[in-house]
C-alpha cells in the first residue's frame, strides 16, 4: 500500500468489514495510552468567528481598571486581573446568562497579535494566514503558504482522538456550522498533501444531527458493501501499469475517503443510547422571510444548533467544530454589510452600532450560550462538559476592517480545557513602553477607537491551543517566516510589518513556548 494507507487501517478495512484483531500493547502508540484509562477525560475544541471585524477597542475589552496585576515576560509587563462578576464584561462580551460561576472559566486577552495588514481572509482564524482574497500577503503571492487550520490538526491528530474513539465512539473527525469556510484542510489529511480546501458546513439542526447520529445518510445511503466494490475497483486500478503517478495519488486520496465511511458506518453500527432527534427544526428560523431582520429568530436559531453540538460532544461522537457566523442579529436588513456596516459608509458611529450589535449577539447567543449547555453537563470527576474543553471566539481583525493600521487581535475563551489554561482573567500582553500612533487621527476625534501596543504573536496562542488538546508540536511543526525561510515556532508561517519587526524581535523568539498567566500546561 502507498503511503496514504498504514497496514493497519488495511487490516480495518480490508473485504468491506473490521478484521477481529487482537489487542497488541507494543504496537499501540503513545498517544493511545490515554484509552486504557478508564477515567481519562476527553476534552472537546469549539471556534467561533465573525466576519470583517472593527469592534472598537473600548467596545471590545474591559477596563484597564482590573489589570491590578503585572509579570515580566520576553522584555515586557504582562498586566492582567480578574474578570468582575458582572453580566457586561464589556459592550461586545455581554450576557444575561453570566454567571459568576461561569465569568469565572472565561478568558479575554489583548495584544496577542497579527502584526500586519493581513486584509480580508478566512484562514488566519485558525492559522492558515496565507488564505486571503487572491492568496496574497502584502501583494505577495502566498499560496504556497496555505495549510490546514488548527481544528483539522486537532481533529487528525493521533493524540487527540484514541484507538477506542476510533473503533466505537467518534463518527465525524470535525464539523462545521452555518459556513465552513473558518475550517481548511488538506484533501488527503492522513498524508497533509493535495489542496488546502474549505470544509463542508451545516445549517440545519435536524442535518447535523444525521451526520452525527446517522452517517450514512450523508453518503446517499452508501453502506460496506458498495465500499467493499469500490476498494475491489480500486486495487486493480492502481496496479494498471498506464496510470499516472498523479492519478494515483489522487487515487489513494479517494480511498483514504472511503476507509474513513467505513470507519463510520462501522461505529454508528454499535452505537447504544442514541439520543432522540431533535423536535423542532431549525429552518422554521433559517428559511423564514424575515431571518436576516430578527435577532429574536437569530437567537432561536443558534440554540437548536446548540443542542446538537452539546449531544455529539456528550456522546463523544465528534469533538471539535468551527462556525464561521454570518449572521447579523440585526433588526433591520442591511444588503451591503461590507460597503455599509464594515466600511462604514453609513457612518462610523452607525456602523459601529450594527458591528458591536453583530459581535455582541454571536457572544451571547452562540458563545455564552453553548458554553452554558456545556458547562451544565457533569463528568465523573465532578467537573464539566466545559471544564474539559475550549470554546474560542476571534474576529476577522481589530479595531479596522481589514486589520488595517492594527495590530492586536481580539480573543475570549470559555473552558480551561482540562485545567490547561487558567480562566476568569482579563490579561493584557501589550508593551505599554512602545504605542503606535496608526489610529491616533482616529482616535484624535473617537477616544473609543485606542492606540496599540505590540504584544505577543497569534501563532503562540494557537500553538498553546493545540497543546492543550493534547497535539505535540512534533506534529505540526516545521513552519518559517514568510520573507526569510527561517524557521519559527508556534503555528502557522511567521510575518511581521518591517517597521515594527524590531518590537517583536523578542516575541519572536518564545513563539514555541507556554504563554504567561493563561498556561497552567506543559
């Protein structure tokens, strides 16, 4: 077999049926071991992202008042304090349903950076920052740069889901919601080649259900035995001595698929205690006329998807999903949100409204919301569904559509992810020795938009994400800067605005390490 199938996903597969193997300790990998502990605790990745950004900073943050507290950290002052127990964090983080309880296992951090004018894009999200309009960073071809984003490493990765997962629990690697394009990967995931591709989304709950809980149904009813003649097919084929090496790479790609039903089918198969589908479905809101102008249906909405996701996280059927939201909750429809509301054409008091409007209603009604469900579900050590896993919210940029003339990115976290990040903080990672002036005539005539300050790279924090999901960086490293080729740490290729590269020269080199305050890992 090539490369893209190992003897033992063979032996899985082989005659359209799973081979009755024994167990054999010294051939299971490290990353297995976790399934002979009973007692281990799966833990679960969520990310949500909007579209365009430009929530203002004083919209999207805190006081400063709560950064009570100060450490020094790679040649700066990291300031941070407790997030107050208070429905309103801020104008954007704000929820009737917060609790103290819960405010207490949120995290919201500033100045973790993308140092550049990445401009509109769907990749950087989740570290694929060359997956931008046209591909380009700085009028730069980058294609050659795209790669998967950090749910897919998750989602394939050895060390996250383990061999019991694998043979009786897990149907669907990842998942997607509303529109997949926060979510990339390569075609051919178990071997990282091919082309870096958007993953399918759902919109429906009643669907995304079926996917979970009945996965053949979304292969057209496909079932082993039209599996079992395929890979008959599929054999003689790739011994065809006229065959390109290109068609059979792109041979074992489709393959590679058409174990990974099998595994499927082979999981649902013995599936007990499948919970009932859902009463209500979701596109009585979705499809309905006046949707895209009431946040009320909005809101309903997104709680239908909710129940859905929180059942396949419960039941361990898949645990790591993305949903890349564009819905506005917004009470009116705005047919150009990009000219009107992201460029502001109506005004950059009225645009703000509908973007703070925009982000805030996606933290309430998605982010708080699920984290809510989850955090009501118990595990048998007495911690929660939300306990064990991250739920993470970022923007397509700061304080300007496009991240023009900015440099911080906006996050908040819901979940310690199994006592890997310390929450219920609001942290600071700015150097307030250094400001940039990019948005002062801004800021001259709206003390709301705030100058900047460099602080630590966004490929630290993914990196810190995929670590605490159990993913080594042996797995995902090997990525360099965008101008030099040089070798860098953390997620994702490495790229700095030259004017400011001096002040990230020593972010820079602690791009692979554990991030202060928030870590509590290794």
């Amino acid at each position: 077999m090539s490369p893209a199938m190992n003897r033992r996903q063979f032996l899985r597969g082989a005659g359209g049926a799973a081979l009755a193997i024994p167990f054999l300790p010294s051939m299971v990998s490290r990353a297995f071991a976790s399934c002979s502990d009973p007692g281990a605790i799966p833990k679960c990745f969520f990310a949500i992202g909007t579209g365009h950004g430009g929530i203002w900073g004083s919209n999207m943050y805190p006081s400063d008042s709560l950064l009570t507290q100060s450490m020094d950290y790679a040649g700066q002052q990291v300031r941070y304090g407790n997030l107050p127990a208070q429905t309103s964090l801020s104008p954007t983080c704000t929820a009737q349903a917060l609790t103290p309880e819960l405010i207490s296992k949120f995290n919201v951090l500033r100045a973790i950076d993308i140092p550049y004018r990445i401009g509109h894009h769907s990749g950087g999200y989740l570290g694929n920052f060359a997956q931008t309009v046209g591909t380009s960073i700085e009028g730069t071809d980058a294609s050659r740069f795209t790669t998967a984003t950090i749910d897919q490493i998750i989602a394939w990765s050895d060390n996250f889901y383990c061999e019991n997962d694998l043979n009786a629990l897990m149907t669907q690697r990842s998942f997607c919601t509303v529109n997949g394009d926060l979510s990339w990967n390569f075609a051919s995931p178990a071997t990282k080649s091919g082309n870096v591709v958007p993953m399918p989304s759902h919109t429906n709950n009643l669907e995304l259900f079926r996917y979970f809980f009945d996965p053949g149904t979304a292969y057209n009813g496909v079932d082993v035995h039209i599996i079992d003649r395929v890979k008959q097919s599929y054999a003689r084929l790739r011994a065809h001595p006229r065959i390109s090496h290109g068609d059979r790479m792109r041979l074992d790609q489709h393959v590679e698929r058409m174990f990974e039903i099998e595994r499927k089918l082979q999981v649902v198969s013995q599936l007990q205690n499948i919970p009932p589908s859902p009463g209500s479905d979701s596109n009585v809101y979705w499809t309905h006329h006046s949707f895209r102008h009431d946040p009320e249906e909005n809101r309903l909405y997104f709680d239908l998807m909710n129940d859905v996701i929180v059942a396949a996280f419960t039941a361990g059927i898949s645990r790591v999903g993305t949903c890349y939201n564009n819905v506005h909750f917004a009470d009116q429809a705005i047919n150009d949100w990009h000219g009107q509301v992201a460029h502001a054409s109506m005004g950059a008091d009225v645009a703000q409204g509908w973007t703070l409007g925009f982000n805030q209603g996606t933290f309430e009604h998605i982010m708080v919301n699920l984290a809510e469900k989850m955090n009501n579900v118990p595990m048998s050590d007495g911690t929660t569904l939300l306990d064990n896993s991250l739920i993470l919210f970022v923007q397509e940029a700061g304080q300007t559509t496009h991240h023009t003339g900015t440099t911080s990115y906006p996050i908040v976290t819901a979940g310690s992810a199994g006592g890997f990040f310390n929450t219920g903080l609001y942290v600071d990672f700015g150097n307030q020795n250094i400001t940039y002036n990019d948005l002062a005539e801004l800021n001259a005539s709206n003390s709301a938009i705030q100058l900047e300050h460099p602080g630590l790279y966004y490929n630290q924090f993914l990196d810190n994400v995929l670590r605490s999901m159990g993913v080594q960086p042996t797995e995902y490293g090997g990525f360099t800067d965008y101008t030099t080729g040089a070798a860098t740490g953390g997620y994702g290729l490495h790229h700095v605005d030259e004017s400011r590269a001096a002040d990230y020269a020593q972010a820079r080199t602690v791009m692979g390490d554990l991030l202060p305050v928030i870590t509590n890992g290794s």
